[in-house]
C-alpha cells in the first residue's frame, strides 16, 4: 500500500513508485498533490494519505450574499475542479467571493497577497466575515491559524514549512506568479483548491505556468460591464500637452543621439525584446550605453514636463470638491508635486504608520489629493477617490487597468474620471498606446 506524505515542498509517495507522466517516480512536486490522488483514485488502489490529515477543516459562516456575477464565478471555478483564476475588475468584490469559496469549501487556507496593505485588508475583511481569529505570516508578524493571511516574499521563505498545512491556496494579485521565485513557492504547497484572483491576467509564459500551478481562467469581466452598476461610471480621456520650447530643442538634442546610434548599428526596436535586447547589449558596448543614457534623459524631459506640472495645478483648482489621485513614474515628480501643491506624498519610501494616517485623511475628507508613484497601483482601497490623473507611467496595461481600478469603487452619484496627460510628440506617445491596448 502506499503512502503519501509532505516533507519540506515535496510530495513523498512511499510503495512502489507511481507513473504520473510517463515516468514512475517516488517523489513530486507538492503542487502535484492532486494530481497525485486523481491517478491513484482511477488505479483504484488505497492508499493511506498523511497529507491531508495534516491539514484541519475549518467550519465558518457569515452573512455574505454575492452578486450574481459573483455566483456566476464562483460556480465556474467549482466546474473546473475549484482550480483556477478569476478575473474582476478593481471594485467588484474579489475579496468577497474568496471568503464565500473558503466559506462553502470548509477548508484551512492560505491567503496570498503582494503587499502588507493588504495582509492587513483580508485579515480585516475575513476577520469581521466569519468573526474568528485569522493569522498573518509576515516579516513583522508570525501568528498561524487555520485561515492565515501572508505576503508572497513571507510565503517564498516559510514554504517549506507551511506547504504541507493549508487545503486551499488562495492568490490575490496572481499575476505576481509571473516572477520565478513566485512559482517556486507555489510548487512547494500542497494545497489541492487553488484560487487566482486579478483583475489584470498576464500575458505569454507567465500565463502558462499560473495554469500549471493555479488553473485555466474560469471566469473574467471587464470593467466596463458592471459601470454603471456595481461599478461606477467611468471616461478615460488623453490629455495631450507640448512641452516647452527649450525641453522641446533638449529632447530632440537627445532623441537624436539615441536614433543615430541604432541607424549606424542598422539596430530595429520593433517591441519590448528588441529593447531589453539593447539594454544587455550596453552591458558591453559604451556607445550603446550612452545612446540609451540619452533616451533615458529625454524620456525623464517628456515624463515631467513643466506643462504637465501647470496642468495639474489648473486641474486640482476645477476639481476642488472631488477626491484626487496623482500618479507618476518616478519619485523626484512625486516630491516636487507635495512641495508645489502642499499635498501629500505617498512613495515606497513612506512608513506603515504615515501612509495609513495619509489614507485614513483622505477618507475623512482633510485631504483631497495625493500624489504617488507605484505604491497605489493595486490593493489600496480609496472608494471615495473619483479623479485619477496618469502624468507618466509605464507601458503596461496591467498598471494603467489597476490605476484606473482605484476610482472605480461605486459611490451614490459618481462618475470617475481617469486622464492620462502625455507629452506630445514624444515617445511617450507609444508608452501611452501600449498600455491601453487591453481597454
């Protein structure tokens, strides 16, 4: 008879070895639990399962009603054998329909999110939920329970120690398994329901290997099919300013220098790869490393242009009764923009204890704006917020899907507005195409 236990990542099959794929084996990969117990169920041999009583059933209510789109999720994701991503947009309640899966499933679980925003936002959300105790695994905390809550760096380093403990894995932000060591982590729990919540899927070989380790795509909308509904309104319009005469003459200067070595190199950036191909290429060529030094300086004039701070100011003064968000690419604008406009800053370089007292600020209406960099792009819950303003990003749909995310949340009488100001005829004119291709 065989047995299967957990040990540090890895699924041991103690008895003969066991033919999953074409090449019997008495080890696998944790993630392979499932897989490992649907073959020996269709052999029709028993087998005794250490596993499994290592991790305990939860039994907890609460007095959620989903939405029907929620229902409709939910169900999709128990059809593919409750493994799989579900894709809803910033606002429609995410959160929500993980706690009614954990609620329906009975199970231990494992909360997975980016940020200690958000340890701190499911922790609240499933805390208040089923009103039991919920653990956090993170740098500054270690409190295991049965329904625990941690960070994706928390769970890379405790995963062989945590593997082996949890029913259900529950992925917020799943498109952060893109990263290999994110992967790694996942291979290494056992956890046999596997749930992916985003509302931005990636793209390509990131895409593939979610569906080894989570599950196919069972369900996704777009934002733009519950506006108006359970989200609010919503227009998106691209402001487009001219920079100044003497930034104007500077960035050409630059632009020039970058052009003419890629026409001497006979070199085409036809896309991303052809790009990072020239990034490596400087690693060892000085005249590709000073072209891109020269675009990375007129990119740096066309993302933080004068008009665009002018624009702001004249923005914010038209808008003084709304609730604002000002993101940008970088830092140095972030600062400028609070010492120019007298607002707050949020960056990565601000403590737990400010940004909170910054965000509990602007929900009770002592300020009107803040301005960021990237630290808002995903998990901050600002339902008020009804004015997002894009001076410069990056060419990534999935961060202007997630900026756009942040006024999305449906207030009585709310229509969010999301402008994205890029400076004309400049490259981040392309940048600007890229990332609302998927809109």
């Amino acid at each position: 008879m065989r047995v299967l236990r957990y040990q540090g990542g890895t699924l041991v099959v103690e008895g003969p070895p066991l033919d999953l794929d074409g090449q019997p084996r008495s080890n696998y990969s944790a993630h392979l639990y499932h897989a490992v117990k649907q073959r020996l169920d269709e052999l029709g041999e028993p087998y005794l399962d250490h596993v499994a009583s290592g991790m305990p059933r939860v039994r907890v209510s609460s007095n959620i009603q989903l939405r029907k789109y929620q229902r409709e999720a939910l169900q999709a994701w128990r059809e593919a054998g409750r493994r799989g991503v579900v894709v809803l947009p910033t606002g429609a309640g995410k959160t929500v329909l993980a706690v009614k899966a954990l609620e329906e499933e009975g199970c231990s679980a494992l909360v997975v999110v980016p940020t200690l925003v958000l340890v701190e936002q499911w922790r609240r959300a499933l805390e208040e939920a089923f009103q039991v105790s919920v653990g956090a695994i993170t740098g500054e905390e270690r409190t295991l329970g049965a329904i625990t809550v941690t960070t994706y760096n928390s769970a890379r380093l405790r995963c062989g120690e945590l593997g082996g403990r949890f029913q259900m894995l529950v992925l917020d932000e799943v498109h952060h398994l893109s990263a290999q060591g994110n992967q790694m982590m996942a291979r290494c729990f056992a956890a046999p329901l596997r749930l992916g919540l985003t509302a931005t899927p990636p793209e390509g070989d990131a895409l593939e290997a979610i569906r080894t380790l989570v599950g196919p795509k069972v369900y996704e909308l777009e934002p733009s099919h519950l506006a108006g509904t359970h989200l609010a309104d919503y227009q998106v319009k691209t402001v487009r300013l001219s920079l100044k005469p003497q930034e104007r003459e500077e960035y050409q200067r630059l632009m020039k220098i970058y052009r003419g070595f890629l026409t001497r190199r006979n070199i085409r950036i036809r896309g991303p790869r052809d790009f990072l191909a020239l990034v490596r290429r400087s690693g060892r060529d000085p005249e590709a490393r000073r072209a891109l030094q020269a675009r990375r300086e007129a990119m740096d004039i066309a993302l933080n242009s004068e008009s665009k701070v002018e624009y702001v100011k004249r923005v914010l003064e038209a808008h003084r009764g709304e609730k604002v968000l000002v993101f940008t690419r970088e830092n140095p604008l972030v600062y400028r923009l609070s010492r120019e406009l007298l607002v707050p800053a949020i960056t990565h370089l601000t403590s737990r204890d400010e940004r909170n007292e910054i965000l509990d600020r602007f929900h009770q209406g002592t300020y009107r704006c803040i301005v960021t960099s990237r630290v808002l792009d995903e998990g901050v819950d600002v339902p008020d917020a009804s004015l997002a303003i894009i001076l410069s990003g990056s060419g990534s749909p999935r961060q202007f899907i997630q900026r756009l995310g942040r006024v999305l949340r449906k207030k009585a009488g709310k229509t969010a507005t999301l402008l994205e100001v890029v400076s004309e005829g400049t490259g981040e004119e392309y940048i600007s195409r890229r990332r609302r291709r998927r809109r």
